[in-house]
C-alpha cells in the first residue's frame, strides 16, 4: 500500500513483516582438532534472506570466556 506522504512527492510504504523462522536445530560434529556446526531451521517464506546468527565462543584453560 503506498500512500503520499504531506509536503513532498515521497511515497511511504507500509508491508507486512513475513513470519519468523522455526528454532533453529544445531548439530556439531568434531573432526580432527576442528568443530563444525550444521544449522537447519524452516521457514514458509521463499525469501532466502532469513536466518538464524550464531555466536561461537569458548572457555579458555583458565575459565575464562573467549
């Protein structure tokens, strides 16, 4: 839906937000000295732009968080 915005020529438009995606399934799999992590979720939008960010870190020998 556009509508005109007042003083200028501008349009604003006004969508709808589409659904979120599921929770995310995370799998991990250690290989050598390496860990890799698979994440699957769905979605019922076709938009390829939607997704999950993932944070990795790690305890350091010392308890400290890295």
């Amino acid at each position: 839906l556009l509508q005109p915005t007042q003083g200028c020529m501008g349009y604003c438009a006004q969508a709808n937000r589409p659904p979120a995606p599921s929770v995310p399934a995370i799998v991990s799999e250690v290989i050598d000295n390496t860990v890799y992590l698979k994440c699957s979720f769905e979605s019922s939008s076709n938009s390829s732009s939607l997704g999950h960010v993932m944070t990795w870190s790690r305890l350091s020998p010392d308890g400290r968080k890295e």
